[in-house]
C-alpha cells in the first residue's frame, strides 16, 4: 500500500523545498538573474510538499484503520472502518495523480521545466471571414482580458495590426500572473469558430468567421540558446499610434529566425530598442514552443488526447450567439451564457478541460 520510492521522492522534493525556502529569504538574493526561476521552483514544489502532507496523513488513518479492522472486536466498528478505508485510498489514488503532474517540472532534460506555472504570450489572428473575422479577434481580446483582471493577472500588448474597418486582424499580448498563467491558457489554443449575424450584413443571415488562437510558454535566455547570426533584423515605420513620432522614425522591428522561418514584428514601443526586445522574447517562445509541440504530439498520439497538444489547425470551439452557446468540440461539452463567457467568465470552461485532460 505504502508506495516507498514513492515516498522516497516526496522526501527528496521537501527537502529542496526547504533548502530553496532558506535561499530565497536571504537578503540580496532577489539580484540573483536565478531568482525568478527559484521562486517557480519553490511555486511548484509548496504545492508538492503541501499534497505530500496530506498524502502522509491518509497514510496514517489507512494504518489506523486496519488496526482497527484487524483487532477491534466490534462488528461494527470494523465495518465503519472497512468504509473509510476505501474512501482513503481512492483519496490516496487521486492524491497519487496530482503528485505525478508536478513531477513534470523536474525532468530538465526532457525541456519541461515548471510548464505550466510560466507566464505566457497570447497571439490572435484572423482566419476565415473578413471583416466579420476581425470583429470576432476584438471581442474574444475582450473577452481574455476581462478574464485576465478577474484574476489579478496583467497584460501589455506586444505588437497589433488593425482590421480594414474595425476590429484587429492580429494582435499579441505578454500576460504574467502570479498563478498557472500557461497552465491554464494553454487550452486556448486552436481555431475559435463565430456563428453570428454580422453588423455588416443588411438581411439577417448568420454568417460564420473564425479566428486562431496560439499561446506559448515564456522562455529564458538560458533555455533558449539563439545566434544572432541566424536572425535577419528589418525595421520599418510603425503603423500603430504614437502621434507624429509614427511618421518620423523607424521604430518597429520585424525578425526572422533563419533556420526555422519564423517572422515576428513589434511596433507598439516608441523606442525600437524596446521593439527588438520584446520581438526576441516572442522568437524565443515560439522557437520553445516548435520544440515543445512534437513532444505533445508524441504524447497525444499514445494519450489519444487533443485537448493540450496546442495544435493551431484544430476546431476547438464554437461561439453560437442565436442559441447563446458555447461549445468546446474537444469535450462536447457546452455553455448555455454566451454572454457571460464573452464578459470573461471562461474558467469554468478551463477546469473542465483541465479535469479531462488529468483523467484519461
């Protein structure tokens, strides 16, 4: 019953907990370039550390019972623990489980460092259906950021391309929080479908546009190791606002990385120093996240799991506005409060995915 390599481990992660808990407290050791990277360590393994105590004290009432069970004389009794003790180890199963997810965090050389506690970058673009299709980008942006503030999270916009009459075509967003940012916007992933009748169209048919939906895990420097020499570096006028300075200076930045094609622009800074930077962090992630993908598709080929291989072309959801009906397609599972969905209320939406991707 007791699992002692199991345990082992558990032993071997408090520990670290408490040798990084020490490390963290010293004075100056916030000027560390590591400290950000201990402080998600130390994230992960409280909650490691805190599971492993209730795990310990299940452990110890599941001993309590089978004292009880093996030597009470009282039929009933003995019944009353049989019970419990059946409740404790389903308890002790599902204990089990979420201690092997966080285990991911230490297999650095498999890249999967402390996944799904880093903060993200949210990319939004256009996909079928025009103007319609940049409307749609506007409001589910609307919709992430409202999400981001009931939370306590903060964004900043990274680079925006407006639509032909209203809306955005594309539009990239740096989102921090002090929670699971990637673990929990990671399901966003995918092609988002409208069905709607647009403002623009005269006779009331419903039309259908859709948008994707791409997020990436921030990265460091030490993760990813890139050669200037492979990235080719443009800049140009910015399109965004910014007054008379959009006219007069080449602030916005355009790079591709050579060997993996990759494009990305940044024109929301005046500065094109600040432009290059946040352009570099955007490469970066998307070289990570290329790295990461065939290792979740590896995954979901033996998990038979779509719902976090973050593949782009998939259909993920559908927002049906004359039936007031949000469907997740992964799950089939559906939201009868469009309205509140798109005012931000999505968690919902997340924990069900989260709950279906822990159990298959």
């Amino acid at each position: 019953m007791e699992n002692s390599s199991l345990i082992n481990k558990l032993e071997k992660y408090k520990k670290e907990f408490l040798e990084i808990s020490k490390s963290i407290r010293k004075e100056h050791f916030y000027k560390k370039k590591k400290y950000k990277k201990f402080l998600e360590k130390y994230s992960v393994l409280e909650k490691i550390v805190l599971l492993y105590e209730e795990y310990k004290k299940i452990l110890l009432s599941i001993k309590e019972a089978n004292y009880i069970i093996k030597n009470d004389s009282d039929l009933e009794m003995k019944e009353l623990a049989i019970t419990e003790k059946y409740k404790m180890l389903n308890t002790l199963r599902s204990l089990e489980k979420k201690l092997q997810k966080l285990f991911t965090f230490k297999n650095k050389k498999d890249t999967e460092i402390v996944e799904d506690y880093r903060n993200a970058i949210l990319e939004l673009r256009t996909g079928t259906g025009g103007d319609e299709a940049c409307l749609f980008l506007e409001d589910i942006l609307r919709m992430y950021t409202m999400y981001f503030k009931k939370i306590g999270w903060k964004y900043k916009i990274i680079h925006a391309q407006r639509g032909g009459i209203k809306g955005f075509k594309e539009i990239i967003l740096d989102v921090n929080g002090d929670q699971e940012v990637y673990g929990n916007l990671k399901f966003e992933s995918g092609v988002h479908r409208v069905q709607r009748i647009p403002k623009t169209e005269s006779q009331g048919r419903i039309h259908t546009s859709a948008i994707t939906v791409a997020v990436l895990p921030q990265v460091d420097d030490i993760e990813i190791n890139i050669n200037l020499n492979d990235i080719k570096k443009e800049t140009f006028r910015s399109s965004g606002a910014g007054g008379q300075h959009v006219n007069k200076t080449e602030s916005a930045v355009r790079l591709t990385h050579l060997p993996s094609k990759i494009i990305v622009e940044c024109q929301e800074e005046r500065s094109q120093h600040k432009n290059f930077y946040k352009a570099m962090n955007v490469l970066k992630s998307r070289i990570y996240k290329n790295i990461m993908d065939k290792k979740l598709k590896e995954r979901s080929i033996k998990r038979k799991s779509l719902v976090s291989t973050g593949d782009r072309s998939v259909k993920i959801r559908t927002y049906n506005y004359p039936k007031n009906r949000v469907t997740d397609h992964r799950i089939h599972k559906s939201i009868y409060d469009l309205i509140g969905f798109m005012n931000g209320n999505i968690q919902n939406m997340i924990d069900y995915l989260k709950n279906y991707e822990n159990n298959i």
